[in-house]
C-alpha cells in the first residue's frame, strides 16, 4: 500500500477541522445576509446574493482570525486564507446556493419558518459534504493551514 491510498486520522481530523471551520463562517454569513434581506424587505434573489457574500465573508473572516492574531499581517493572512480556504468556501457556498435555489420553500420562506431552517440546514449538510472532499485533498498536499 502506497502512502496515498491511506489517510492518517491527523488528516481526517484537519480536514473535518477545516471544512467545520468553513461551515461555521458560510452558514453564520448565509443567515447574517438573510437578516439583512429580510430586514431590508428584499425579494429572494437579492437576499439570497446578499447570504452568498456574507457567507463568503464570514468564511474568510474566520480563516483569517487565527492567523492575525499569530502575528501575520492583514495582506499575508489574506492570500494564505485564499490558498489554503477559498477553494473550499467556493464549493461549499456554490452547493449550498444550488440546493436552497431548488427548494421553493426556503426561498420563499420567512426566515422564522421551520421550512427556511430545515432547507438551510439541508444545503449547509450537503455543502459540508461537497467541501469536505477538498479540503482533504488540499490537506493531503500540504495547503491547509493548521487551525
């Protein structure tokens, strides 16, 4: 067996780390811009880009954190979180946006409903499943950074 056909648990556990991470940023984001459109009295599609960004925001926001606080610089934490993060929050967001645009009742869904929060939480499950994959890989090669 070659070392690329098994994965150490110290990969598994970053990765799953990782892609949590991302989750926890994206999904807080979603639901920030989701307030935002609601409060606003945005239709759909404006408060659904609205959670697009603040979910991309909040992804990169997270990533960033730990890094300012180890000393880098603003811009230095920036692009490592675009290496080793954007790929991952990219893919997570792209399925999260897909399945909540093809479930009618979140899109049309007041935020309180059960409806907003079960399809929410179906795209945030299936985007952590679609994200997960990457950030192994990006773990496998060296590019996550450690959390």
């Amino acid at each position: 067996m070659n070392h690329h056909s098994r994965t150490e648990p110290g990969t598994l556990r970053l990765a799953t780390s990782a892609t949590l991470h991302c989750l926890l940023g994206c999904g807080l984001g979603e639901i920030a811009g989701t307030v935002l459109g609601g409060v606003l009295h945005w239709p759909s599609t404006p408060t659904m880009i609205s959670g697009i960004a603040a979910g991309i925001i909040g992804g990169f926001a997270l990533g960033m954190r730990p890094l300012l606080r180890a000393g880098y610089g603003f811009g230095s934490a920036a692009r490592q979180v675009l290496v080793a993060e954007g790929l991952s929050i990219a893919v997570m967001e792209m399925v999260e946006v897909v399945l909540q645009a093809q479930m009618p009742t979140v899109m049309n869904a007041f935020m309180l409903s059960a409806s907003y929060w079960l399809g929410l939480l179906v795209s945030l499950v299936a985007g952590f499943a679609a994200a997960w994959p990457v950030n192994l890989w990006l773990v496998r090669r060296g590019v996550r950074h450690k959390h």
